[in-house]
C-alpha cells in the first residue's frame, strides 16, 4: 500500500509521542500490512483517509481511541518460548546461581521483563523456577512483566497460547508438564502462573516497582529507539536495578557507546552491570 510522505510523518509522530520508538524508513514497508485490521474495523480505505480521521479534530474521544489502536497494530509483538536460547540459558547457568548465594539470607528474587509482549519470556521464566522447585523451596519468587502495548498485556495474563505459539520454544515434554489442552488453546497452569504478573507500562517511564530488581531483562525493545531516548531508557533501567543484579539485553543490542551507566559482565554474552559494580563480577568470573 502506498504511503505518501505527509501520511508516514504523521504516524511516525504519533508512534513516537506515545511510545518513543522510531518507526524508521526501514519499518515504513510495515505500514499498510500492520494497520490493515483498523481499516476493517473502521471502513477506512486507505492510509490518507485514516491520518484525516486522527487529525480532525484531534481531541474527540473516539479519535483517541482510534490513536491507540493504531499504535498497538504498529507495535512489534514478535516473541517465544525461551527465545534465543544460548543467551537465555545463562540465566539458569549463571545469573541464578550468582543471586542465590547473593540472595540467601533475605530467599527473595525479583525479576522484571520490560518489553514482555504477550508473556512467552516471563512464563519461560516462571518454569526454570518451577523445574527447579526443590532448589528454590522458602523463597519468595517475583518476576513481573511490562510492555506499552494493552492488548499484549492482556493476552499475557490469560497465558492462553495456540498450538502454533506453544511450539516455538517449546519441547513435546514441557508444554504437557506445563500447559492444559483446552478447546480455546494450551493454558499454561497455575503452579507456573502464580509467581508471574503482568502490567502496562513504558520503560522510558520510572521503574514499575519501588524496589529494585534482582534482572532486568529489556530484550530486543531498544533497538526500536533514536539514540537519546535509548539512553533514556538506560537511565530508567539502571535506576530499577539492584547495584548487584543484572542487565540482559537482546543479541543486537548493546550499552557500549550508548550510555556510561552499564558495562558488559565479563565473558558473558547480552549480560550487563551497574557500571560501579563491574569489580564484583570480575572476582565472580575469577572465581
């Protein structure tokens, strides 16, 4: 579908204002093909018409409505099970085991997904801890999950997936000790549910939590932002992050020349510190 320049600015703009991502020329091809539900819903024939519908007037509350739900079509939901596995599993090969000796008087980890989509991450999460739940009996387990987009919440928090969503990452054995078949879809169950939560939230806004968190992972989220408002995003992330704990960013991003509050971890691929605390993972590394 044809986007003409005035039409691409506008919801470029718009994408912007209420999520900070860029939509880039390279994302541009993604237009016509992303909003193509709203034009359905609304009998809108082309991208024109829909940029004449959110700008006159623009305080009208349906035009508001419609602002959103052009917003979330354009929104990047892509995400599974255990995604990129090599650099997830250094969580339960490395960065576990480090906050349980960390941890072990107060038996208490906090995790945070900023960026969860529809929640394959946090409950990818949730089910190393299940499997594991004779090593984590007496603690407290809280790993909560983010993302700007409403309806990726709420499809979160059913933790209802299809057939097709519960085969990416996932092995025949662990979708039957995790999940219930029902007519709707595989559920995935309660004793995997109950240490997870999920809200909407921006990570350009402050953290989500008064306390600070043990992981952090923003993966694949930053990649979408201009260079200052990533480091926004860093300043954000390091202020909701325990001096000790740990950054994990996805395969294609990276702190280095972007802000001077995280350091790369020592021989650990995507895993990030507090950057006045990078002298207690080299002693952990030498260890």
């Amino acid at each position: 579908m044809e986007v003409s320049e005035a039409s691409y600015q506008i919801i470029a703009e718009l994408l912007c204002a209420q999520t900070g991502q860029q939509l880039t020329e390279s994302r541009r091809w993604r237009i016509g093909t992303a909003l193509g539900g709203v034009f359905r819903q609304h009998g809108i024939s082309n991208i024109d018409q829909l940029v004449c519908m959110l700008d006159v007037p623009r305080r009208r509350s349906h035009d508001h409505d419609l602002a959103s739900e052009v917003v979330e079509a354009l929104l990047n939901n892509e995400t599974y099970f255990f995604r990129d596995k090599p650099t997830f599993d250094q969580i339960p090969d490395q960065v576990l085991p480090e906050l349980a000796r960390s941890r072990e008087h107060a038996k208490r980890i906090s995790i945070w997904c900023a960026g969860c989509s529809t929640g394959q991450e946090v409950h990818s999460l949730a089910m190393l801890f299940e499997d594991q739940k004779e090593r984590w009996q007496g603690w407290t387990i809280d790993i909560l999950g983010t993302d700007v987009s409403h309806s990726a919440v709420r499809t979160a928090r059913t933790g209802l997936y299809s057939q097709f969503e519960v085969q990416r990452g996932l092995g025949v054995a662990q979708m039957l000790r995790h999940f219930d078949e029902t007519p709707d879809g595989w559920q995935i169950r309660d004793h995997v549910r109950h240490i997870t939560r999920f809200q909407q939230h921006n990570v350009l806004n402050d953290p989500p939590a008064r306390q600070r968190f043990d992981l952090i992972l923003c993966r694949n989220v930053l990649l979408y932002f201009d260079r200052s408002t990533r480091e926004l995003a860093f300043d954000r992330l390091s202020s909701g992050l325990a001096r000790d704990g740990f950054l994990m960013l996805g395969a294609g991003e990276t702190v280095v020349g972007q802000t001077r509050a995280f350091v790369p971890s020592p021989h650990r691929a995507s895993l990030y510190e507090i950057a006045d605390c990078a002298a207690r993972s080299s002693a952990f590394a030498q260890a």
